[in-house]
C-alpha cells in the first residue's frame, strides 16, 4: 500500500517545479514510510512513498516502461492487484517481457496492450496514474468498490491528484476552499460519489476513470452494477458463496509480509479469521495472527447500549482457541484516546473532521499496535452491506422512510439529536443555512436514480434492492476511507475480502427474501459459515466497533470545550451556538457521556482543529 500524487501542466515546464512536486510527495509519508520518488518530464510529475509488500526489492516507483526510443509509459500506483500472476503469464503470452515480480510492472503492461480498458482486467484495490508519453496522456483509474482513495484538481493547463486531499494542498494552485456543498459533505453521512469536501477537487468514482490529454479531462466508468436474474436455488447460493469466500481470501493472503486479521468476535471478522487461518492451517505454516481490540476496564464494567450488546474480547478470544491463532488484545488506555495529539493525527490523516472521536482514535491505535507485528491487515468490512446486516435494513419505518436508512434513523431512534448526527451544537441559522434535509433529500434521489433493477421485481423487492445499493455506494465509502486513511497513517495496508467485486456483484442480484430467508440479518453469510464458527460467535447480533464507557473520557471532551469557549479565536465559534455548547460542557447527566451524546462535542473541537490546521476558507 502507498501514497501517490502528480501534477499534469501542458502550459509548463514541471521540471523547474520540483521543490513543489517533492512538498506534495512528503505529505504521503505515512502512507508509504518504506521508499519514496518522484519522475519529472516536462509536462509531468509523479510522486509515490512505498509501503513494501510484494517484491520487496524490485517494485520501487514511480516505474517506467521503455522500450530502444525511450520511455513510453510511467505509473505511480497504490493498491494490491490480486491476479497479477494470471495477467503477468497471460502478457508474457503476447509478448511482453518482465524485470520484476511486482504488481505494479504488470499494471503497466497491462496498459501497453489494452489501453484505457486496462483496469476491467484487475481484480483488487488500487487507484493508479499512468503517464503515457507517446501520446501525451494521463490516465487515472480506481478499484471498483473505491477502497483505494484517489483525488483530483483540475489547473490551469492541466490537473492536480493525490491519494488524499493534502499532498493536492501542497501545490499553491489548489486551495483549502470550503462552501456550503462541502460543508454538506463534511456534514453528511452518506457520501455521495465524486464529491469532495474541498471546493476545487473531486473524488474519483469508484470504477471510473479519468483521461487528460490536450483537449481536456474526461471521466468515465469502466464498471458498474448490473441488474441480473438470479437463477441459483438457495443451497447452490450458500455454496458459490462460502466457494467465492474461499478462493477471494485465499487470494488476499498472498504477501511478502507479516500479515493478521482484525478479529472482533462478530460473523464477518470471524468469517474472514476462519478462512484464513483454516488454509495457513493446512499449509502447516506458522499460525495466523489475530487481534482485538478492548478498553482498559471495558469487559469488567460494560453496559449494553443501543448497538451493542456484549463486549467482543469473549466471543474474539472463542475463534482464536477454535483455529489456534497466534492472538493477541490491543487494550487501550483512556488518556491514549483523549490526549490532544491523537486528535490531531486522525483529522489529519482523514484530512476532515468527523463526530466519531473515540472509534477513530481507538482504530487509529489499534492499527498503529497493529502495524509493529504486521504490514498487513484482512478485515470484515463490507459484509453488512452486501449481506444486509444492518439492524436498520429490517425496520419498516427506516427503509420505507423516503431517506437513507441510517439517517432516518440518526433522527427517529433518539429524538433528542434532533439536528443530525454529531450536530447538536451548531448554531440553527448556520445548519439552515446549509440545509442538510435538502442535501439528504437530492442525493438520495441521485441514488434512487442510479440504481439497476431486475424486470417484475414486486414493490418489496424493489425497495430492498435500492437499500442495498445505497448502502453499498453511498455508506459503505465512508467506512472504507476511514480504514484507509486511519490505517496508512501507520502504512498499514488493510484488506477488504468481502469488497471483491464479483462477490459483490453476485450477491447485489440475490433476491432480499433470500438474503433473510430464516428471518435474520446476514442469512446467507451465517449459513455459509455454520460449520466453521462457535455457535455463540455464529448467533452473535451485529456489534459495531467498540466505544469507550469511561466517563473520564467525556470529562476530558468537555474539559477542551470549555476551553475552546475561553479562546476568542477559536474559527468554529462562527458555527456553533455558544450557549448549547456552555450547556454540553457542563453536562454532568449519565446522558451526557452516551457515545451519541459525545459525538457533538467530538464535531466541534475536531472541526476548530481542522479549521486551524488546514487554513480553511469558509465561503457559505
């Protein structure tokens, strides 16, 4: 896993802008602490830093391809392709000729023989930028799902990109401009595809690409969903799935480097823990290894809230005894997750603020732990997504709300954050201002839009097949770019199996009644690994990523408030309601230190800092 940026100019020499290329390069650092480089040509420049995982030795970028002419294309490329052996013999076949085992020379060639269509070819996570230099062209493609993150600016004479929105800040043509549709997206919990935060840039789509040449920028998709009849009777498709499962994980095991897996105790980590250690397993190699992560105190003096029941370190610690796992717990201390500098390396790192201050700061430690023993990390993410595993996905009146599921939620599950998630806080003419019930009400209907259905589908089917596509496009980017960046702060490289997207696309055309056939969430999952899990870990009702019960914690939240409030230059006093927030810091009611409850004053002193730290330009 790595960081790239470039810089396409046609009305100048990059070659004098060097010192600018090499400043957008450094603010990828983390994401590749292994190696770093950059390649400049006239009208070109790329920058990479390398976290080393296939070919140690050998797959250094940026790479060149060349020929008795000269060069003829250039990469800078983030991801892991996971059939680049096929490809590399399928190319040899036609012709081409390697110098490295790595992924990234095939990414290449696989360029130099079909083009622009290059990418339907890779199955994987990858976000990449071939320069071609025979014909003057850039060429940026992403992975299908959008695990691998990939921004761009259009400049005068050309674009900016990067793997994050800093290493684009870092050029002196794009500015940290904020109007009222970031400030949306900011806000929002459905992200909607293409959008960035920052006024001038743009998030390339999930299976798009985009092609500069002189005539301009052009973005276009290479893949999407597509509505198919689903003809598999419901045994056939337990059994492709738990096949598809095995060959998907088998596939994302293949590394250079120590790997792991995230184990929480829940069906899809366990899922992904069973698969992997069950062929490591057979191979007689060295067992997998596995963590969990817990709070200092949290098993001994948890209480049930509204999304979790039970801690994860039983139920985690029953699949390492069942598949004899080299298992470790990741126990987090309170002041490691309160202490200021940790705030300040999540916003950084996400390059934004967000309300979820402990679950970033726990993820962010726990990859960070996770990082000393392993480079790379297999976990559940995209399960819920694609199997419906989400409680909200079987409530009438979240699905049949006229909105996304989770936010109709944010407002009918708890009447008093009224204002929207993390939003409590914000001064009322600012948040109509901004209106987020009509930004929720247009890209909802944007999603509506966008999603294939099967012919006769009843009215049922229809509706689930819209929840499940927006949950997959519109919510589920959310979570991946939270574990990239949260992981590549460490250069960690995280592996998401369950967003491979032939999974994904055979499970989209898979009737709802099917999905919940025995009447719970994520039944073809839990039927595909029923022979493969404890039965506690097997019937274990969705748990979202822990959060801290401590109240010290918020003592600590509100402790920074209060002073926020004394510092007249605090940028975010402008957004908030000075009185409300005076309010949530005084707050000594069991109410206050509710994770809901908390997530407003997170918002605030996250979006301050952000405000400082970046030198954003408000323009509302």
């Amino acid at each position: 896993m790595c960081g790239i940026t470039g810089w396409v100019d046609f009305s100048r020499d990059l070659t004098t802008e060097r010192p600018i290329v090499a400043a957008m390069t450094r603010t990828l650092g983390n994401r590749g602490p292994d190696d770093s480089g950059t390649w400049v040509r006239e009208h070109v420049a790329f920058g990479h830093t390398r976290t080393s995982v296939i070919d140690l030795a050998n797959g250094n970028q940026p790479m060149v391809v060349e020929d008795g002419t000269g060069v003829l294309a250039s990469i800078t490329y983030s991801g892991e392709v996971y059939n680049f052996a096929q490809l590399r013999e399928e190319l040899r076949r036609a012709g081409h000729a390697f110098r490295t085992h790595s992924d990234t020379e095939v990414i290449l060639h696989a360029y130099l023989e079909w083009g622009e269509n290059c990418a339907r070819h890779f199955v994987g996570m990858f976000a990449f930028a071939i320069w071609d230099q025979r014909r003057e062209t850039l060429l940026l493609a992403r992975d299908r799902m959008g695990v691998k993150p990939l921004f761009y600016a259009p400049v005068p004479g050309g674009v900016v990109f990067g793997s994050e929105p800093k290493s684009l800040l870092a050029n002196p043509l794009v500015r940290p401009v904020v109007d009222r549709d970031g400030l949306c997206e900011l806000l929002s919990t459905a992200k909607a595809p293409g959008r960035a935060v920052f006024r001038d840039m743009r998030e390339l789509r999930p299976g798009h690409i985009a092609v500069l040449d002189r005539r301009g920028l052009r973005e276009r998709a290479y893949w999407t969903l597509r509505a198919t009849r689903h003809t598999d009777d419901l045994p056939t498709t337990i059994q492709t799935v738990r096949d598809m499962l095995n060959d998907i994980v088998r596939g994302e095991l293949v590394s250079d480097v120590p790997l792991c897996t995230t184990l929480s105790g829940g069906l899809d980590s366990s899922t992904i823990t069973a698969f992997a250690a069950g062929m490591l397993n057979e191979l007689n190699g060295p067992p997998l290894r596995t963590v969990t992560t817990t709070f200092d105190g949290y098993s001994e003096n948890f209480r049930p809230d509204d999304t979790r029941g039970a801690p994860d370190v039983p139920f985690a610690a029953q699949v390492a005894r069942a598949y004899a796992t080299d298992h470790a717990e990741i126990v987090l201390r309170t002041a490691d997750l309160a202490d200021g500098a940790t705030r300040v390396r999540t916003v950084r790192a996400q390059d934004m603020p967000t309300p979820y201050g402990d679950m970033d700061a726990s993820l962010y430690h726990t990859f960070r732990q996770v990082r000393r023993d392993s480079t790379v990390a297999l976990v559940g993410e995209g399960a819920d997504e694609i199997f419906g595993g989400y409680v909200w996905m079987h409530q009438p009146e979240f699905v049949e709300s006229g909105t996304f599921p989770w936010v109709a939620r944010e407002v009918l599950h708890d009447g008093s954050r009224t204002a929207g998630l993390g939003r409590d806080l914000f001064d009322r003419g600012i948040l109509e201002n901004i209106d987020m019930t009509g930004h929720y009400a247009e890209i909802h209907e944007e999603a509506r839009a966008l999603a294939p259905h099967q012919e006769g589908e009843d009215a049922r089917e229809y509706l689930m097949r819209d929840v499940c596509f927006q949950h997959m496009t519109y919510w589920l980017p959310m979570l991946l770019d939270r574990n990239d960046r949260l992981g590549m702060a460490s250069g960690l490289e995280v592996r998401v199996p369950f967003c491979d997207h032939r999974l994904v696309e055979y499970l989209y055309n898979v009737p709802w009644s099917m999905k919940s056939f025995d009447g719970r969430e994520k039944s073809i999952l839990r039927s595909a690994v029923a022979d493969r899990l404890p039965r506690d870990v097997l019937w274990r009702p969705k748990s979202p990523w822990p959060v801290t019960q401590d109240p010290t914690y918020t003592r600590a939240l509100q402790s920074a408030l209060s002073g926020l409030l004394a510092d007249a230059d605090s940028p975010v006093l402008k957004l908030i309601d000075a009185d409300s927030a005076r309010n949530a810091a005084g707050d000594t009611s069991a109410e206050a230190s509710s994770w809901h409850s908390r997530m407003n004053i997170e918002l605030v002193l996250q979006l301050d800092l952000w405000l400082r730290d970046y030198e954003v330009e408000l323009v509302l």
